[in-house]
C-alpha cells in the first residue's frame, strides 16, 4: 500500500477510479459536473478548465462552471450560442477531440479567444461530452503551453471520465422524462366507464371537462357549442374545481364565428387548434381579440364532429404561455371526438321527428310534381312547402344551356316583396364547375360575401340580398344539367337533414326537368336530321358543277340558320381560285365581288382555313384587309369556314363559309350538321369533277386511238402495196447484184411490216400481249440501230459489257420499244461527246438484268415520282401526266405485265443507272 501511494500513476488511477464511482451513484447534475471540475483541475496541469452543457432546444452550450488562473469567474457559467463553424459546434456535430495550437489565435473560438489573451492560454483541448452518439456537452482544457498534445493515458482517462459523466447524464435525464410522462389510457379507460352510467347529455359533459381537466391541470377546462343559425359559440360547461374569475373572462355570450373566422375553418376541418404564447404570436387560426375574448394566454381546441358537422369544441385555457405536449393535445383531441358520440343523444328525438316530417316533405312534393299537370303550379307548392321548412326566402331552379354556356333561370320561388332574380346566371368557373359534378352531397354557402364558392354570381346574389345558401345538382354524380338553390337573407349555417332535404327535392325536380330538357332536344335534333338528310340527298343529285354551287349555298344557310353562305373552290396545282357561288338572305349580307378570280395562295383566311382540321370559327375582327377585301357584307360578325378535302392525301378543292352578325354563338347541333354537309360536299365536288375529267380524258384518247389506227391502216395498206409490187418487178428484171441487194432490202422491209397486221387487227382499242423468244444479242442490236442516228448525231460512244447468249421470252415486239425509249431517253440527257453503256448480268435461270449508265442530268422529282407511283389524289397533276414522265410510268406498267421490272436510280458517282429485269425463255 506504502508502494501505490508512492507511485504517481498508480495514484492517478486510484483518484479516477474514486469519480467514476462519484458519477455513477450521484443523481444531481450539479454534482456530477463539481466532481469532474475538482478532479480535472487536482490531476491534471491545465490552467483554463470549463464543463458546458447541451441544450438541444436552442443549439447553444449552457456553461456549468470551472476554473481559471483567476479562480472561477462569472463567465464561465455564460450561455454560448453555437454559431455554424466555430469550435464548440464542429466538436458537438462530429463529437471528436479537437486540438487548438493557441487559443489567443483561434477565430473560431468566440469569446474565449478574449479570456485566452486576458490568462495568456495557449494550447487548448475541446472534449466532448457524449453517450450513445447524443451529445450532452463539451470540456475546455487550456493550457500556458503551445500546441498541447494528451499523452495516450490522459487521453484514455479523459475518454473513461467523460464518457461516464455522459452516461450518468443520459440516466437522469431518462429518470426525468419518465417521470414527466403522462399516461393517457387510465383517465381515459375511467371516463369510458363513467359514461356508461350518466344518462344526460349535460353529465356526460361535466364528466368529460373534470376528467380533461385533472389530466391537462390547465387554468381553465370549457365545453363550448355551436349554434348554427345565429353562427356563434357558447360556453356549455366549465370545471367546476375552477376559481372565480372575473366577468371579462367569463364570457358566456359566447364567440361569433365572424369573430374568428379562421379558428372556425379549422375546426370544421376536424383540425386542432393550439396556441402556446398569444403574446408571441405571429400567425395562427386565433386572432388577439378572440383570445382576450377567452381571457387565456395559451389554449388548446379540439372539435367536436359528429357525421361531419361541427357540434361544439373542447378548450383547456391557460394564463401563462404554455408548450402543449403531444400527450395533452392528443388526450384533449381523443375526448372531444369521445364527447361527440354522446352528442346526438339530446337531438335524437328531435331529429326522428324532423326526419318523419321531411319525409313525409319530400313524397308530397313528388305527389304534387308527378300528378299536378300544371308544372308551374306543382313548382310553387314545393318551393313554398321547403322554403318555410327551412325558413329560408327563396327558391330558384336555373338549368344550364350548353348553347349559351350559361344558366338559365327556369323556376323562382320569393316574397312578393322581394325582387326576382335575373333570367340567366353567368357561366361557373371551372372550380365551382368540377365541384358541383363531383359533389356527393349539397354544397352550402355560409357567407356569400366571404365565401369564394360561386364567385361569378356574388355580385347577382349581393344585390338581391342573399347572403347564405344551399345549392345541389339536379343529376349528382352526372355532368351538370341543373341547379336548385335555397337562399337565406343573412348567413347562417346548414345542418345535414337540411342539406339531404335540398338534395332529395333537387332530385325530384331533376327527373322531371331532364325529360323535358331531353324531349326539347330531341324535337330540335329530328328536325335538324330531317334537314340534313334533304341536304345529303340534295348533294347526291346533282350531276353538274354548274347545279351543285348555288344549291349547296342556299342548302348551307337554311340548316345553319346563317344569312350568308359563300363556295370558294379552286383547282389543285393551278394558280388562284373562285367565288363559285353566294347566297345572302338580307342586304347586309350580300358581297359585292369585284373580280371572279381570287388570290387563294395568298388570302389569309384561305390558308388558314386550309390548315385547320374540322371546323375555324372566326370573327371579323380577326381579318386582316385582304380578305375583308372580298368578304365586303357590312352585317358580317360572326363566321365559320371549313375546307372541302375528302383525305388526308387529297389536296383541298375549295371552302365553304357561312356568317351571321355579332354576337352569333354556334350550336353544337349546328357544328355537326355543317361538319357532316361541307365532308358530302368535298365527296360530291370531287367526283363530279373526277368524273367530267376522266370523261373528257376518254374522248380525247377515243379520238386519237382512231387517227392513229386509221392511219396505221393507210400506211400499211400503201407501204404494203409498193412493197410486193417491187418485189415482182425485181423477180422479172434478172439476178444481178444490184437486185439481189434490192430484193434483200424489200424482204426486209416485208418483215418489218410483218407486226402490223397484229396491231390492227388484234390491238384496235386494247393491247393484248403475245409470247415469243428472242436472242438478247438480236434484241440489243435492233435497239441500238434504232439509235443509231441520235448516237452520231450527239457523237456518244457505247458499248455493250458481259453480253450473255441468253433467250429473252415474252412480248418482245414492246420490250423492244421499251428498251428502245430508255435508249432515247438516256441520249437525249446525255451530253455531247458523252458515254453510254450496257451491262448484261443473268440475275437467276428465270430473269436477266440489263442496265444501261449514262452520264446525263435527271430531275430527281421524276426519279422520286417514278419510284412512288402514281399520287393517289387523282385531281393533282404530277410529273408523270407529261412525257418523258408519261412514257416511262406507262413503260414500268408494261414491264409489270410482262414479268419484268423496270427502275431508274441516280449512282453515287451521279450517273444514272435504267435498270431493267428481262425474264428468260423456259426452253
């Protein structure tokens, strides 16, 4: 024993092993934090020593004493802040040891690089102060020394000394917080089985503010009930336990709901409303006057809802600002909505004879709706029967008129005294729209000039006195044809059996008003159908342009019920257009045309038109002065243009509009029936149009299919004749040389001529294919010869590469001409001096390729219109209605026939390459 006291680390462990068993059996913090104190500064050489405490509620370090060259002084028991960056708060973030060179230098040490300069410290240790990662403080070890470093087992006896003390303070304050927690269920269980056995209401509530009351143990514990038709609260029920206040605080009049108005909101909400400091108070759902009115500093509101509608509220008052736990606002809440089972029991009667007479309402007013023939007279029996059930002074049914787009007042029911309400009500916004589709239930207003429902009809409702109302469709749970509306001269609110009572009638009524509603349509759509369907067959009988135009405009204004109609047309691929017919019923709406011809690629209204899908509603205003320029009727306000197309692939042929005056609001009805006429009208245009063109065209190829064949016929009978009368001749004259060559040209020419029997005989108004064989090398021969003279003319060279011994098989006499025009075409593209060639490749045993490459120029619209085909808008003239385009579309159709394949290309070296597929002969 004399040897652990004579060695100074033995003592070292002997002083720490004594504070360890200090921190672990002290419950005083005070205590905790002298002992560390003490034996920091009897052990260790550090001339500043500070212990700070944590508080996590306002981030800063509560100092708890220590010691300094000057002994322990007034700052070190200070409040620190905890600035972001600084040293106390980076070692309570990280919780790690942070070491300081010299305090005197450190900016982020605060305050206490002033008393580090006043005590000359220097090196200096942060330690903090943790357990478990929550930290509880920080230690400050100063030292006269210059960047101080703990020696291993001092720092293994800070971290045993500090860790302790953090332990033993995580104990006590666990000890505390159990000790401070309320249990809610006991109180709660009580109250449950005190109520079993009360048989009033006002018991149960006494009851229930008692019990709240023990349990919160505020100033004051208050029940406070709704009147709805006055709008005001008043106090029901107080603790009985309380002290005699005086006459401001005990405020029974009550708290009107125009008084506070946001504490009233979010109690109908269900939400609880809680204030902590009213002197403190910047926001909240209870404004200064209301809370003097209670005569409280901090409070607590919880609601008492039943099915929705607030009954009353539950409020625990205190005189001094007070932080609610969550165990007192949800016990409070829990016995408010506890108390609003009990509520109904004092209405049940009431409100079983309320329900028989509203019931009992509600099957007379249908008797007197579905029997009463005079609808008028059965309305009026119904409004007066619920407007004195609800007390209320009007009654309206207003029906929405999707023509208009606004409400039209259909029924009112009001004093004699009171002025009625206009004939219609502008349209809803689109909130107050999706709300009343979606509603389950009747909406209700309590105070129109506060309320933001129904915003555009305030200024209405205003003048005529209404202040409060209820309101329901008359098809809940459907798009919106109806309104019924109950209104109240001052606001007030409206319980649940009234709301259901406005809801059943609504229905009623509604029944009533769709059919009539849906017989009103009906009538008006079977006449615009019978309309429609004379103006189809109209259509479908006009045979000329010339019977079509007038008639379609004057068809147009009757069933659009519009003074002016106009036809625009005009031809796809040519410049302008027409106004091919008008029709104005009155004088103000008759254009004065100046030209006939019509700048449609340039008039605005034109393009406009023509780029819309369906149906452009314009006004004039909107027109600029080139098409007012035609469009010159001064009545004109209101127009509708819509272009004839028949596809989406076939160009526009025209448009037609009609107009009326200002102000003219287009019916749905009356879009679907010029939609459904201007589509019949593009159909009827375009085939009569098609028609007389494909007519005209026939004729035009009657005609010239007869000259040509005639004189075909003409030729061969003379050529014929000269031929075989040359031939007897030369027969009779002897066998020179001169002859034989002559009688070798003859029969040459005699075989020529041998194909044109074919052609007039069997190919008079139809071509007709046959099949022969022939040698490619003949059929490349004769197809060069037939060029020969364009090829010297233009001084090409051509050549012929990889040339099979193979049989061509089909109707050789046009394959040859079709060989015969792409060598024309490819000459007369080529340049002087230029180069053509021909590449012979046998692609299979059924079909050979022959392409011909030349270094011309081409028009790659032609190569694209080859490659496409025909477009499939007939009336669009295209590239290929004209030779060469023509020659080689009516080749490629040739080609097809013939099993073949025809197809010209641009190469990438830009020549361009007239591909054609031969099939070959099968023998």
């Amino acid at each position: 024993m004399s040897q652990a006291r004579s060695n100074p680390a033995d003592r070292q462990f002997v002083n720490l092993g004594r504070v360890m068993q200090v921190l672990r059996e002290e419950e005083n913090v005070d205590n905790l934090i002298a002992s560390t104190i003490d034996y920091l500064r009897d052990n260790f050489d550090y001339k500043l020593v500070w212990v700070g405490l944590y508080d996590r509620a306002n981030h800063r370090l509560v100092g708890k004493g220590g010691s300094t060259p000057a002994g322990e002084i007034k700052f070190l028991k200070e409040r620190f802040a905890l600035e972001p960056g600084d040293c106390l708060d980076q070692v309570i973030l990280q919780r790690k040891p942070l070491g300081i060179p010299d305090l005197r230098q450190e900016s982020r040490s605060g305050d206490w690089r002033k008393v580090a300069r006043k005590f000359e410290i220097q090196g200096t240790l942060f330690w903090p102060i943790y357990h478990n990662e929550t930290a509880f403080g920080v230690a400050i070890l100063g030292s006269h020394l210059w960047n101080i470093s703990p020696r291993p087992d001092e720092k293994a006896r800070f971290s045993m000394l500090f860790g302790g003390l953090a332990a033993s303070l995580q104990r006590i304050e666990t000890d505390w917080q159990t000790q401070q927690t309320k249990r809610p269920d006991q109180p709660l269980l009580g109250l449950l089985d005190g109520l079993r056995n009360l048989q009033s209401l006002a018991e149960r509530i006494d009851a229930v503010v008692e019990v709240t009351h023990s349990f919160v143990m505020p100033n004051r514990t208050s029940v406070y009930w709704f009147e709805r038709e006055h709008r005001y609260f008043w106090r029901r029920a107080v603790n009985r336990q309380r002290k005699m206040v005086s006459a401001r605080n005990d405020n029974t009049a009550g708290i009107t709901v125009q008084n506070a108005p946001t504490m009233y909101q979010a109690l109908s909400k269900d939400e609880l409303v809680v204030v902590v400091d009213a002197q403190s108070m910047t926001k909240g759902d209870i404004s200064s006057c209301v809370l003097e009115q209670f005569g409280c500093i901090g409070m607590i509101a919880a609601p008492i809802v039943f099915q929705g509608e607030l009954v009353g509220f539950l409020c625990v008052e205190s005189d001094e600002p007070r932080l609610w736990t969550e165990d007192e606002r949800g016990f409070t809440k829990g016995v408010a909505q506890l108390l609003a089972m009990a509520a109904p029991l004092e209405e049940m009667e009431a409100a079983v004879e309320r329900i028989a007479s509203d019931q009992m309402l509600t099957a007379g007013i249908a008797r007197a709706i579905y029997s009463d023939h005079d609808w008028e007279d059965s309305l009026d029996h119904a409004a007066n029967q619920l407007c004195q059930r609800l007390n209320a002074e009007r009654f309206w049914i207003v029906v929405y008129n999707r023509d208009t787009e606004c409400f039209d007042v259909h029924f009112q029911y009001h004093p004699k005294n009171r002025r009625p309400l206009p004939m219609h009500f502008t349209e809803l916004a689109d909130v107050d729209r999706q709300m009343m589709e979606q509603a389950s239930e009747t909406v209700m207003v309590e105070n129109v000039e506060s309320d933001f429902k129904f915003m555009t009809w305030r200024s209405s409702l205003l003048e005529l006195e209404v202040r409060s109302m209820m309101i329901s469709s008359t098809a809940i749970g459907k798009p919106l044809e109806g309104l019924l509306a109950v209104g109240h001269e001052s606001p007030r609110t409206w319980s649940r059996p009234e709301r259901e009572l406005v809801q059943a009638v609504a229905q009623q009524v509604g029944l009533i008003s769709h059919q009539a509603n849906l017989q009103k349509q009906a009538d008006e759509r079977q006449k615009l159908h019978q309309a429609t369907q004379f103006g189809l067959v109209s259509l479908q009988q006009a045979n000329t342009i010339e019977k079509l135009n007038p008639m379609v405009v004057q068809l147009m204004s009757q069933i659009m019920q519009a003074p002016l109609a106009v036809l625009v047309t005009w031809i796809p691929g040519r410049i302008g257009g027409q106004i091919a017919a008008t029709f104005g019923s009155a004088d103000q709406f008759k254009l004065r045309v100046k030209d006939a011809v019509l700048a449609v690629e340039s008039d605005p209204l034109v393009q406009w038109t023509t780029q819309t899908e369906g149906i452009l509603p314009l006004s004039v205003h909107d027109l600029p002065a080139e098409t007012l320029d035609w469009l010159n009727a001064p009545g004109i306000g209101q127009i509708l243009t819509m272009v004839l197309r028949t596809t989406p692939d076939h160009q526009p042929t025209g448009m037609i509009l009609v107009a009326d005056k200002p102000g003219r609001r287009w019916l749905d009805r009356h879009l679907q029936a010029f939609n459904i006429l201007t589509n019949q009208l593009a159909w009827t245009r375009r085939h009569i149009v098609l028609v007389e063109k494909l007519h005209q065209n026939r004729n035009e190829l009657e005609r010239l299919n007869w000259y040509k064949h005639r004189r075909i016929e003409d030729m061969y009978r003379s050529v014929g004749g000269g031929v075989q009368r040359l031939i007897q001749l030369d027969a009779g004259s002897g066998n020179s040389v001169g002859s034989m060559r002559m009688q070798q040209s003859l029969k040459q020419l005699q075989a020529s001529m041998s194909s044109l029997p074919q052609i007039i005989r069997k190919e008079q108004w139809r071509l007709r294919p046959t099949y022969e064989t022939a040698p490619l090398a003949g059929l490349i021969k004769r197809s060069l010869e037939r060029v020969d003279a364009l090829v010297k003319q233009r001084q090409l060279w051509s050549q012929v590469h990889n040339q099979a011994n193979a049989i061509v098989g089909g109707d050789i006499a046009k394959i040859e001409m079709i060989l015969n025009e792409l060598l024309l075409f490819a000459c007369g593209r080529s340049e002087v001096g230029g180069r053509i060639d021909m590449w012979c490749r046998q692609l299979d045993e059924s079909s050979l390729e022959l392409a011909i490459t030349d270094s011309g120029e081409i028009d790659q619209q032609l190569l694209d219109a080859l490659r496409d085909g025909h477009s499939g808008d007939l009336l669009t003239s295209t590239i290929l209605d004209q030779p060469p385009g023509l020659h080689l579309a009516i080749c490629q159709s040739l080609m097809q026939e013939a099993g073949g394949e025809l197809s010209l290309y641009k190469l990438e070296d830009n020549r361009i390459l007239s591909r054609l597929i031969l099939p070959l002969s099968s023998n």
